[in-house]
C-alpha cells in the first residue's frame, strides 16, 4: 500500500549516538525533498521516485529513470500540496540524471562537493522507500568510485552496455529501496552529494548514488534550456472535460426538445 500521510520520517538508522542530527536536518530539509509519482492514462499509478528542490523557480533534480516513459508525473511535498511536472528541460540517460520543471517557487538545497567527502563521513538520505514517503535513513560514505563500479560487479549483474556503470559513483552504507532513487544524500550541513541511484544487498544497505559534481553540470544545462518539451498529460483529464461538454449538450437538447412538444 502507497503511504498518503506526509512526512512519515521514519528514522530508521538514526540512533541517539548518530554523528547527524537526523531530527533537526530533515525539520530543515523537509520543505526541498520531494516524492515524484507517475500515472497513466487512466489515472493509476505506474511507479514513484523521490528528488529534491534545486532552484527557487521550479527545478527538481531526480533520476532519469524516475521519469523515463509516456507518463503524467505528479510531484509531492511534504506538506501535502501536489504540483504537475509541466517540462523536462533535462533528460540525461547516460548519467542517470533528468531535471524537470514544476510551476511552484521552492526552497533549493545547496549543492556540496561529493569529491571531498572521505571513508566515514556521515550522511542522511531521504526518501520514499517502497511508497513509504519522505523515510529517513542515516549512514556513511563508504567510498567514491571515479571509475564508477567495479569490472566484475558490471559483468556480475550484465551491465557491460550501460554507460552509467563506469560514471563516477558514491558508495554509501545506509537503508535504501525502491522509491528511493532520486532522493537526496545530505551531510551533516544539509548540502546534497549525491541523489540515490541504485542499492544490493539484502536491505538495500550497499547504496550507489549519482553524486554532486555531475548534478551541478545537468542543473546549469537545465537552467540555460528553452521552456518548451511539454510532458505528456493523462487522458482522463481531457476526458473529464469532454464528459461535462457531453453533458452540457445533451442538458441543452432535452430543453430543446421538450420546447417543441
């Protein structure tokens, strides 16, 4: 079952001796974390992911394959309201990375630097691990791969053709599902290093995310795109408009008739 209620917050490796402050950091990023939720033609709902607010003027960084697909997107925010993506102005494939748009102003999150982060630096992800919206978990850097993962990992699991693979990766040791992918890696200050990509184990604890430096080259593409590539909107809301035409006009023809009789 999706979870409805905002903000559950579930800290799930978050103890009292944790090096973050889970509590105060996600009371301070709660209003930028987002769950992205894509629906098809009738409404239902295909999948989820999770992003975060990336400028004041709507941009949402998130994974391209949160987004990928003919799909209408709806995205989330804690404190319950809803907006529609209205643009894609970034779709990025082989670094896992989509930008898009909403008409609402937002509260950005800094960017950090994924580069400096060390072996043990604490960091918090926040997301919506299998519909569980806005879930918190804590761990640590367990280390960052410029060479993205490792050769017999890529043949272990058949990724030899996908060029994310070999893309620079930060390697974390904390909670993660599905739903997760695309949410924010936060240190101890708040700044993102990296939106969750993937995970293995049998917890989802060995975590892979895109880290800050590529986010920062797709954010600064996406701000200088024209605001145009429409996404694509369901159907039952064209239909829901044609329904009340329908009716309109059959309303006015039994008036109609009942005139000539």
């Amino acid at each position: 079952m999706i979870a409805s209620a905002p903000a559950l917050a579930l800290l799930l490796a978050a103890g009292a001796d944790s090096p973050i402050d889970a509590r105060a950091l996600f009371e301070k990023v709660r209003p930028s974390v987002v769950q992205i939720q894509a629906r098809s033609t009738s409404g239902q709902l295909l999948g989820l992911g999770s992003g975060f607010a990336a400028s004041e003027d709507g941009l949402i960084i998130t994974n391209h394959h949160v987004v990928k697909g003919e799909a209408a997107y709806e995205v989330h925010f804690a404190d319950g309201t809803k907006a529609d993506v209205v643009a894609v102005p970034l779709d990025d494939k082989e670094h896992d990375v989509a930008v898009v748009r909403v008409d609402k102003r937002l509260e950005p999150l800094p960017l950090g630097d994924a580069t400096k982060a060390t072996v043990g630096d604490p960091v918090m992800l926040v997301g919506s691990p299998f519909g569980l919206d806005f879930t918190v978990s804590v761990g640590t850097v367990a280390a960052y791969r410029r060479d993205g993962l490792p050769e017999e990992m890529i043949k272990l699991s058949g990724s030899e053709d996908d060029p994310v693979a070999r893309k620079p990766v930060l390697q974390l040791t904390a909670p993660a599902g599905q739903g997760n992918s695309g949410g924010p890696v936060l240190d101890a200050q708040g700044r993102v290093l990296a939106i969750v990509q993937s995970g293995i184990g049998s917890h989802g604890n060995y975590v892979f995310s895109v880290p800050s430096n590529t986010l920062a080259l797709a954010l600064e593409t996406a701000r200088t795109a024209p605001r145009v590539e429409p996404v694509y909107r369901t159907r039952w809301f064209n239909l829901g408009v044609s329904v009340v035409v329908l009716a309109t006009v059959v309303a006015l023809y039994r008036r109609g008739a009942r005139r000539e009789r």
